[in-house]
C-alpha cells in the first residue's frame, strides 16, 4: 500500500493509505513521536466529511488526540493564576 501525504501540519499529518476493503480511501492522522521522531498512527478517520473538517479546524484535531497534555478549545477559566502574583 502506498502512503500519501495529505497534509503535513506538525506535529500532525494527514494520510491516506491506499483504499479499505469496501473501496472508500483510508484515511488516518499521524503524529510525531518525539522519541523516535517517526509518525504513528494517532486516529483512523472515519470519512472523507471528517478529513475535511479535520483541516479546516486544528482544534478539532487537538480534541481527537488521546493525549492529556493537550488542549482543544481552551477557555479564559482553563488557566490558574499563580495567587502569588500581584
């Protein structure tokens, strides 16, 4: 199967490797392990309507990633301020 990038939008890409068995396009969200700095597949898209909304809105790609760390539609209340800061 031949890989093609979609878009590449670091730390995220968008691919499509070759066709699933019901012959619609396979296409999934990588992103960078910063260990091996090698793509991993993230998420497998369920639909070409969701690869478009995908990049149209980062945050919507933020809001798949299963990592804690980051944020999708962050919020003024989302920060704490230090009560030690004038």
């Amino acid at each position: 199967m031949k890989l093609e990038v979609i878009l590449e939008r670091y730390p995220y890409r968008f691919v499509q490797f070759g066709k699933l068995k019901n012959g619609y396009p396979d296409f999934r969200i990588q992103k960078m392990n910063f260990i091996t700095w090698r793509y991993n597949d993230m998420y497998l898209l369920d639909s070409q309507a969701q690869l478009d909304c995908c990049l149209e809105d980062h945050e919507y790609v933020k809001w798949l990633d299963p990592d804690p760390e980051v944020a999708a539609y962050p919020r003024k209340s989302d920060t704490c301020k230090s009560p030690y800061l004038s």
